[in-house]
C-alpha cells in the first residue's frame, strides 16, 4: 500500500499520488496516460493530473488496482 509521507513531489496536489516504491513498470501509463507521467530523471511514475470524471475516477483506480508494487495511493480513502 502506498505511503503518504512517502509521496514523492513530482504528483500534482490531490488526493491520488505515488510513492518512491514505484519501480517504473509503466502500468498506471497504459492504464491512464492522461492523469501518469514518468520523471526520467528519477524513473519514477506520478500523477499528472488528477481525475476528475466518473471516467478518469474509474482509470485512476483501475491502475491503482493493478500496480505491483502497490505504489498509488488514495488519500480519501
């Protein structure tokens, strides 16, 4: 599960975000390109932008869901 105080600074403020744990498997940018990016600096996937839709909720959760190493986080959950 992922960590609040782990959030790395890349995210854009709200409440979906990755943590440092994220391994750069590129599954949350497959799932949702649109609210993911990648820091090819660090190598580490963030939200971009938070959803805000029914349907951008329905993505952001789905690749939440499916990341391995459990690395996007909900804070209003």
């Amino acid at each position: 599960m992922a960590t609040l105080s782990d959030r790395i600074p890349d995210n854009v403020s709200g409440r979906y975000y990755t943590d440092s744990s994220c391994i750069d498997c590129d599954q949350c940018r497959v799932i949702a390109p649109d609210l993911f990016g990648r820091n090819d600096d660090t190598g580490v996937s963030f939200v971009k932008q938070q959803p805000v839709t029914g349907e951008e909720i329905a993505l952001a959760e789905e690749a939440l869901a499916a990341c391995a190493t459990e690395s996007i986080g909900n804070d209003g959950q």
